[in-house]
DNA sequence: CGCGCGATTGAGTAATTTCAAATCTAGTGG
DNA sequence: CCACTAGATTTGAAATTACTCAATCGCGCG
C-alpha cells in the first residue's frame, strides 16, 4: 500500500488505527447526493463508480475507483458540505475509509504522510488534466481506444454503458465505435 | 500569497529565496513542446494559457492561470520528461520560478510548506473534477455561463475564441450562444 | 484613413443523439 | 438441462446539434 515511503512498524499501526474496513455488496451505496460525506475511501478490492444524475435521467461518471485507488466526493469531503455525487459498487468492494480529521491528524503527526498525500494528489491531479485534454481534443474512438490502452482492467469489470457515461457519449454511439474498429 | 498556514521572517525569507522572478511580455513563451520543463510558476500579474495544438491545428486549453494560480506543465515537471503543452502569456506578466529540487527540498525542510502545497494541491484536484463534470455534463451555453460565474475576470482579459478553446466548442458557435442568451 | 484582428453571420455538411425495436447474454428457478 | 427474465448491447432511421468554410462586420491602433 505505501510505496512512496517507508514507515516503522509503529507508525503503521498508528496510521492503521486512524482507518476502519468496510466489506460492502455490489449495488451499494457508499455516498449519496445530499447526504454528509464522513470518509474518503481507499479500495482494497472491487470496483466503485463515482458520479452524478442530470435532469433527463442521465448518468455521468466522474470517476471509476478500482484496487489501490482513493475515491469520494472530495468537494464535500473537504468543505464539509452534503455530497453532490453518488459513489456505489459496481461490484463487491472493500473498502478502508477515513474521516477528514484523522487524515488531517496524521498528516500533521507525521510529515512523512503528508508528503505521501501530497505526492497522491500530485499524481492525481496530473491524471485529471490527461483527462481534460482527452475530453477536450479527442474524437470518440480516439477516447475510448485511450481508456482501454490506459485502463485494461477497467474492461473486464465494466459494463460498456458505463464506458459510455465516463467518455461522455451516447451507449449508442460507443456501441457504433468499435464496430467500425474491427 | 500565504493565507493557509503562518511563517516567520526567517522561515518566509528562506521561501522567498527558492523562487526566481521573471517578467515576461504578451505572447512570450514560458514553455514549449518538447522542451524541458525546469519551473513550475507562480502568477503574480498578467494572464497565461496553457494549451495543447492538436494536428488539424486547433488549439485546446488546458488552463488559464491569472493572479496567484500556479502553473507548468504538471505531467512533464513531476517526471522530468520534456513538454507536451505550449504556455504562453496573454498579457504582460510577472510570475515567480520554482525548481522541483527546490520545492521538494523546501517541502522536506518545513513540513508547513509541505502541508501548504498538499492543501493547494487538494483545492485544484476539486476544481479539476467540477470542470470535468462541467464538460461531462453541460450544454456548450451552461459551460459558457458556469466560467462566467465562476471566473468573471477571465473575460476581460481573454478573448473569446480562447474561452472557446478552453469550453471545447468552436468559436463561431460560441459567438451564437450569447446571441440566443439576451 | 486603412490595416488587422477578433467577432459575427449564413449555408451546407458531418457527427452524434434520440427513440424504438431487435438481439444477445448470463443468471435463476423449475 | 431448459425456459425465462432482466440487463446489456446492437441496429436502424430520423432529428438535432455543432462544425466547417466563407464572407462580412466592427473596432482599435498606427
């Protein structure tokens, strides 16, 4: 889980204790619109999806959450405000969650766990950007075929209108997409 | 331009004297595609625009950075690799340099800068996601009028056919939109 | 006064969406 | 083992939306 640094086996106790395990079922919910959002969720196993609901009845994923990555709704996480996404499993996850404040705790306790966090975010915040230009200058096809080179995994566990909702097209269309490709 | 956490004299002296100064003219160049990436930049006046031209010759931005933003090409800058972005000034501007030895060295040294960053790092990972819902999930008019809440002053300095390249909609429909909206 | 850049407008075209229907697939219970 | 069902995918045709290309307009600056 931590490669980024290294920690006594103290202090992974101690980091340890500030998280709390969470078996959960395909279909549940581990944040819903309008709710407060407690923790940021870091996957053990399973595969999360993180998105919103617009007014024709349409969903759109902000995010996938699959083995080893964190997801929440970091907007209300972070502003203690109620959540404007819905995070549920795509199928049974495990999942460790912590609260705002014992990540917080820690990250002041031991400058070593900031810096992880922060490199965390660095690194996220450089996917974000890939993602935006994607979004910006890529046809279609040309997202899609970068999603599957980028995210193989994705595939096996993903049922493909949900591929659709991530890319922002029509299932529709994605199913015309890779008709052509072959 | 430290409002998240409080230095002393001396701590904030040894900041200051990891950052370079640089003032640059409209249309000069901070980085260019296959260059290295040597600073990340902190906005002190003006306005840059960091984009990407694709092979059909049209541009696409990833960011604009006005007063107190911080920019670079992220991606390059954290591997060392050479750029795959063009920034360049839309204004006159001033911007401070920061090297990534020297802003991983002063992160080691001061865990509160270390704790600064990760808290800026966090602010623009949240932002990064409204602006993919936004693309996700918004007609080109609700793009256009969610920038305008949002970044008001953008549209005095910038013209429109970079607002477009920014919302990923051709300036002529642009032009249209606001046509439609009075 | 005229140049040049940015913004607008119009017409035709290309791409995607929408809606509806048909097909396929995996899991369930008999 | 088979039939059934719900969900997922595919296909077709029409409608919508944005794009492209070209021409025009407007305005600030030398």
């Amino acid at each position: 889980m931590e490669e980024l640094i290294t920690l006594s086996d103290t202090e992974f106790d101690h980091v340890w204790s500030h998280f709390s395990g969470k078996k959960l079922r395909k279909h549940q919910f581990v944040i819903q619109v309008d709710d407060p959002v407690r923790y940021e969720y870091f996957v053990v196993s399973g595969c999360l999806k993180a998105y919103v609901i617009n007014e024709d009845n349409k969903m759109h994923i902000l995010q996938f959450a699959m083995q080893n990555w964190w997801v929440t709704d970091y907007q209300s996480y972070y502003k203690g405000t109620n959540a404007k996404l819905y995070i549920d499993c795509i199928e049974d996850a495990e999942v460790l969650c912590i609260s705002l404040e014992n990540k917080d705790k820690l990250c002041n306790e031991i400058h070593k766990i900031e810096h992880f966090f922060r490199k965390k975010t660095n690194a996220g915040y450089v996917a974000l950007q890939q993602r935006i230009l994607s979004l910006l200058t890529s046809t279609p096809k040309e997202k899609y075929e970068q999603l599957l080179t980028q995210y193989p995994q994705l595939f096996q566990k993903v049922p493909k209108q949900l591929i659709a909702a991530y890319l922002g097209v029509s299932r529709e269309t994605l199913s015309r997409l890779y008709a052509v490709e072959k």
